[in-house]
C-alpha cells in the first residue's frame, strides 16, 4: 500500500469517526433527560448569561442552588450572582465547572457551599449525582477527564457519558415536543440558577443536635480538590469563600474540620447551622425548609439576606444596582426581578368583569390581550381582536370559516373559526373557554407566557 493510499485511508476513517460523533450527539441531545428547573436549566442558563456579567459565582450541590438566592442578592445589595451547581455535586465536578466559569466570566468571589467535602468522596458517589452534573456540560478535555476521574476506566460507562445516547436511548418511548425543541429554546434563567419552591416539609427539621459530640471525616482526594478549585480562583484573580447551608445530621464537629482546613488555606468559612446554633440566625425549622437538607424560599430568603451582608462586609463587589441606574440600562438582574414580579399573583386577575379587566391591563405594553366577544350584534357572530403595545393591533369578525396568524413576542398567536367553534391558539396550546361572552387570554411578553385565560360573562 503506498503512502498516499494510506493517508486516504487514515482521512476516511477520521471523517468517519466525525461523522458517527456528530450522529451520537445529535440523538444523544434529543433523549438525553432534561432536568428542568434542575441541573439542565441551570447549565444552559449560564451559558446564556452575558460573558464577564457575574461578580459572585456560587458552586456545589443542591445546597448551594437551594440556599443562595441571587435575586435577594441583587434586590438588597445589588450583588450580580449566579448559582452554578447541580445536584449531590462531586468536588471533582465542581472543579469542572468552576474551570467552565472562568471561561466564561470573571467573578471576583467564588462561594463554595462544602456539603459534599465531608464524608465519602468519588468512591461514595451514584450514578444520579453523576447524570445531573455531567449531562448537560459541553463536551471538553476537561469534562472527559472529569468522567475519567468519576468511572475510573474507559469503558461502555465512560462512553454512555460521553454520548448521553448509550444511557438514554431508552427514552425514545416517553420523547416529547420538548426534546426536540429545547435547543432552540430562550436558555436565559430568571432565578440565576435558584431552584424556586415554597413546599414545607411534612416532619419539623433537627436542628437541635447540633452540638453533638463525633469525629468528621474528610477525605485526602477532597482536600485535593478543595487545593485545586482555590488555585483556579486565585490564578484567575477570584477570593474564594466556604459556606455551609442548613441541613439536618450537621454537626459541630464537622463546622471544626471544614474551619481548620479554611484556616489552613487562609479563606473565609460561614456556617448557618452555626449561626444558628448561636442564634445568630432565625429560621423556622418547619415552615423554612422543603426537606430536611434544603430551605425552600421563605428559609433561602434569610440565609441569602444575612449572606449578602457578609459578602457586602468582606469582599468589594460594586452595587450593580446604582450602575445600571446611572447608564439607564437594565442589567440581567434587574430583568430577572421584573420577571419574577411579574411571575406570581397580579391585581388584573382578581377582575370579576371584563371592563375591569381591560382597563387594569389597557397600560401596561408588556401584556398582549386577545379579546374575544361572542353575540357582538345578536347575530351569533363572533368578534375577536389582539391589544398590544396599548393599542388594538388587529380586529377579525367572523363570517365565515378560517384561520389567522400573528406574531406575539416570541410565540406564534392562531386564531381560528370551523363551524360554531373558535379557538385562540398560542403556541399550539388552546386558550379559549367557551360558554361566556367574553373571553379575555393575557399573554406576558416578558414572561413569555400565558398569564391567564379568563372567561366573563360581563
């Protein structure tokens, strides 16, 4: 065989082999599991965030994303953070990506919350903490040494991490619309990477054993690791912090060896469970907490508060508050405020007549109403028209069968007649309730959303 046989043959295999990865990462996107509101939108919603926009990036495992609340940051410090975590977190994983961070964004404080340093370390891992951290991460030289570290072989295992499709093409039978578009979904976070609940636990949270009397064990291979994610922060100029969230079966002893090893290293260590022990710290041990390991909104909201003003005491991160007020631009944090208020219970839905409505929503041109009136001259016939902006946009009387499409915001609006039914389709979704005169849907443009359907009779 003659070199340049040889070569041709090495170049086929090569486009092969790039084909065939392509194929298994195309599919692999599709089945892949999507954990919403978890680890999946917290990823993709990083990597949406504006480069060099973070100042406080907050690492670990479900800890850190269900403590830290970025938007109490910013709303009473204006501190612009960023909750990058994912679920039972290996140190080995937050070293991936806080090594992803960096790339990205230039935080002046990294906060590392130390849950998984105490007890097993890599040997002690499940496959789960493993999916939800290592899924939705591009892929990298870092992220297959990552693997390599977490499998200890490359094997079918390394591989299925590799190309999520050798773990999940068994969801073929359960695929949805959402696996097919999410790609080509607004990746953008609102919560930061908080995860948002305010469920309360069914059984009271032990807090009280606090002070009991043990040994902590933590292993040289997270010391190692806890080495390395603070030579990556001061090699890229970040101060790390070590922060440790309430949690039932935390013990002094444990706060003992986590501060010796935060001394040993010259960084900063703050634990609630600490804080709240010395009472420092007030929290509801029911109606605070989602579980017995995480706070849910109303917890997330005092430790958060009391973290902002530590974080405000010790470290110089600028209001991001008063710069977004001086140049007259909305930052992504104050976005992500507006969405959130404009996620929860509005004033407009507590109208009991169309009129009222009408006129709470009529000035606000973030809200698209599409109206619909039935019987509008006694005739059977039925009228329809689209406010936006503050102004009626469009206006159809049905006389006979048809369809309608408008663009609103990023959703695509249909209105439709057959026979004596209508529709008023966003998104594909029916909106319309039929039986009443009136009916008003109410899409959020910031929100990207319906906010409500609502049928009225007057």
């Amino acid at each position: 065989m003659t070199r340049e046989e040889k070569l041709r043959r090495f170049a086929a295999v090569v486009v092969f082999l790039i084909v065939i990865g392509a194929v298994l990462s195309i599919t692999g996107k599709i089945v892949r599991a999507k954990f919403i509101g978890d680890s999946t939108t917290i990823v993709n919603g990083f990597y949406a965030e504006k480069k060099n926009d973070i100042d406080l990036l907050v690492l670990g495992s479900s800890n850190s994303f269900c403590t830290i609340n970025p938007l109490v940051l910013y709303e009473q410090y204006g501190i612009a953070a960023y909750d990058f975590g994912s679920s039972s977190q290996p140190l080995n994983i937050t070293v991936l990506y806080l090594k992803e961070a960096f790339r990205r964004q230039k935080p002046k404080v990294v906060a590392l919350e130390i849950n998984m340093i105490v007890g097993d370390s890599l040997s002690g891992g499940y496959e789960s903490g493993l999916r939800w951290g290592l899924t939705d991460m591009p892929l990298s030289i870092d992220k297959l040494k990552c693997i390599y570290q977490s499998v200890g072989a490359v094997n079918a295992e390394y591989f299925s991490y590799v190309f999520p499709i050798f773990r999940y093409h068994n969801r073929w039978k359960e695929i949805s619309k959402i696996d097919y578009t999410y790609d080509k979904l607004d990746k953008t976070n609102y919560t930061k990477g908080y995860l948002e609940t305010q469920s309360v636990t069914e059984t009271e949270v032990n807090l009280a054993d606090y002070q009991a009397e043990g040994t902590s064990w933590i292993e040289q291979e997270n010391m190692r690791y806890l080495d390395e994610i603070a030579a990556l922060c001061k090699k890229n100029g970040a101060e790390l912090l070590l922060f440790k969230s309430p949690k039932e079966g935390w013990y002094q002893y444990d706060t003992k060896a986590v501060r010796a090893l935060a001394i040993e290293r010259g960084l900063n260590f703050v634990d609630y469970n600490e804080l709240y022990a010395q009472g420092v710290l007030e929290l509801d041990t029911r109606g605070d907490f989602r579980d017995n390991q995480h706070l849910n909104d109303f917890g997330a909201a005092k430790v958060s508060a009391h973290f902002g003003s530590y974080i405000q005491e010790h470290y110089a991160l600028s209001d991001r508050r008063e710069e977004s007020e001086r140049l007259g631009v909305e930052n992504a944090w104050d976005a992500a405020l507006r969405y959130k208020k404009r996620s929860g219970q509005q004033e407009f839905m507590a109208a009991q007549t169309a009129k009222d409505c009408l006129e709470l929503l009529q000035n606000d041109k973030d809200y698209v109403l599409i109206v619909t009136e039935t019987n509008a001259d006694n005739s059977g016939k039925v009228q329809q028209w689209v406010y936006e902006d503050k102004r009626v946009v469009w206006k159809q009387f049905w006389e006979k069968d048809g369809v309608a499409h408008r663009k609103i915001g990023d959703s695509e609006l249909v209105l439709a007649k057959l026979g004596a039914i209508y529709q008023v389709l966003i998104d594909g979704v029916e909106q319309y309730q039929a039986g009443s005169k009136w009916n008003i849907v109410v899409y959020d443009k910031v929100t990207k959303s319906v906010s409500a359907s609502f049928a009225f009779d007057r």
